[in-house]
C-alpha cells in the first residue's frame, strides 16, 4: 500500500472492561514525582495509561493528561508499543535527570522514562500479541499543511496539520510561543501521539470528540470568531481542527456546536457571550457548553 493511499480496514478500537487490573508506578526525575498508572486487557496487553504530576501547575499537568489519553487511544487502536517507544523514549524536556531506576539511570524527559519503563517491562509480551488488522498510513514527504495561530487569555501559539493528498489530517505540530520547556515539550509529544493516531487510522472525529471541552488552563477569550471562549489549548484545537476538517453533521456529532443555527438569537451565554440555542428544556452554548434549564 501506497503511502498516500487509504486505509482499506480502519482499525477497530478494542475497549477495556471496566474492571481491569493496572499497576502504578512511581519514578522521581531531577526532583519532580511522577506517578504511571497502565490499564491492562485480560491477556496482560497495555491498553491505557494514567500520567500524574505531583504538585505541578494545571498547565503542566493538563498536558501531562492529555498526553496520556492519546497513547491510551493509539493503544487501543492498535498502534504497536515499539512505535510508540521508537517515537518518544530518549525525546529531550525538562524535567530530566538522574533516576533510581537501575535500568534507566538518566532520563531526558518524563516522556522518555515512560517509554523505556514500558519497552523493559511490557515490550517483549507487546511484539508477541501484535494485531495484525493495523496498518500505518505515512504522508508523502512533500506535502501541504495547514498553519493556525491562536491566543488564549494572552498565551499564543501555532497549530499546524499536514495533510495527505485527500486533504485529510496527517500530522499535528503544537508550538507554544514563549512557553517553559516542560509544557512546550508536553505539548510536543501531544502533537506526536495525536500524529500517530491519525496515521494509524484513528477517526478525527474520535479525537474530537474526546479532546474537546477539556479544561485546563490557560483558558479564556479567543479571536476565533467561531470559539469565543476556550476551556484549554487542547480544547481550543480540537474544535479548530472539527471546524477545518469535519463536515457540520460530524461536529455535531462530536460535540462542536459551534454553527448550529440559534433559534432564540436574544438569548446570551454568563460565561462567554456567546448567543445560546434551544436544547430540550433549557438553552445550550454552543461555544463552551453552558446549559441553562428553563425555570
């Protein structure tokens, strides 16, 4: 198969019951405590993972969530642990440092002690149970992209989607504008896992679904003029990225409102200004999801 051409079978994703074993792992790098939690099928096959930041800021640790929810979707879609160990063990942001890990003695990032703990504890059993109905979908090397700039409360950056010679999303780029190198290099490895996902057949509007309206800061006003108000960065892309690339039914579908048409134009959101439409028995903010019932 080609590298533009379509995926013939997207993947299936495979749910976890919801009573499964984990094991909770904790790492200490260059003074920071990390705590992974991984989610296992009933064969002993890693199907998501949990990341928490001792005593971060909800930017950080907001990134730090995301991040892992992506992996858990490439997880569960299929997507091959040495992939994703190829993409992130030895990427470099602090915090890095020494660690007790006698296997790992140096980490460059939280990113790359994840997944070389994973390669040494799960990578052997990963390679054995491989689902062979997964296949990649690479871009071409010379292809057009889509770039974004946006501002959030005051905190800018750049989104950027390559596209496949449909124009469907290939890859993400996330660039935080004068961001730390912790969140700048969380948002980074995002960027990556949402890359991966897409290349692996993962739908945009799963994605969507699941990354927008999630809340962490910054949030604020926007110039968008269709996303007054953003609950989060990732918040604010994903609904970028469903207005760009999805048609009016899959937003709706996702939970991106945002051009649904109002029937009560008087009526205005507390929270964002944005004018609001009738939803059962109340009103609903297609731009940050206020829901207002009658009374």
């Amino acid at each position: 198969m080609s590298a533009s051409s379509s995926l013939v079978n997207p993947p299936l994703r495979r749910t976890l019951p919801d009573e499964r074993n984990a094991l909770v792992h904790r790492v200490k790098i260059g003074g920071h405590k990390v705590y992974i939690t991984v989610g296992f099928y009933e064969d002993g096959t890693l199907g998501e993972l949990f990341l928490v930041m001792a005593k971060e800021g909800s930017t950080l640790s907001g990134f730090a969530d995301a991040f892992a929810r992506a992996v858990s979707y490439c997880l569960q879609y299929g997507v091959p642990l040495e992939t994703l160990v190829d993409r992130f063990s030895h990427m470099r942001f602090e915090p890095s440092g020494m660690t007790k890990h006698p296997r790992i003695g140096f980490a460059k990032s939280i990113a790359d002690y994840i997944f070389r703990w994973l390669d040494l504890k799960f990578g052997d059993l990963a390679k054995a149970s491989r689902r062979m109905d997964v296949e990649r979908r690479r871009p071409p090397e010379d292809r057009r992209a889509l770039s974004h700039k946006f501002d959030i409360g005051g905190h800018q950056g750049y989104v950027t989607v390559g596209r496949y010679e449909d124009g469907k999303p290939a890859d993400l780029f996330l660039v935080m504008a004068n961001g730390d190198s912790m969140i700048s290099g969380f948002a980074d490895a995002f960027a990556s896992a949402i890359t991966i996902a897409l290349q692996y057949g993962v739908p945009l509007e799963t994605l969507v679904d699941r990354f927008s309206h999630m809340r962490f800061e910054p949030s604020g006003m926007t110039r968008h003029p269709k996303i007054r108000f953003a609950k989060s960065i990732v918040d604010y892309v994903f609904r970028w990225l469903a207005i760009e690339f999805l048609s009016p039914e899959a937003r709706f579908c996702a939970g991106v409102n945002g051009e649904k048409e109002p029937v009560h134009g008087d009526r205005k959101c507390d929270d964002c200004d944005a004018v609001m439409y009738r939803n059962g028995h109340g009103y609903k903010c297609p731009n940050c999801g206020t829901y207002i019932p009658d009374p």
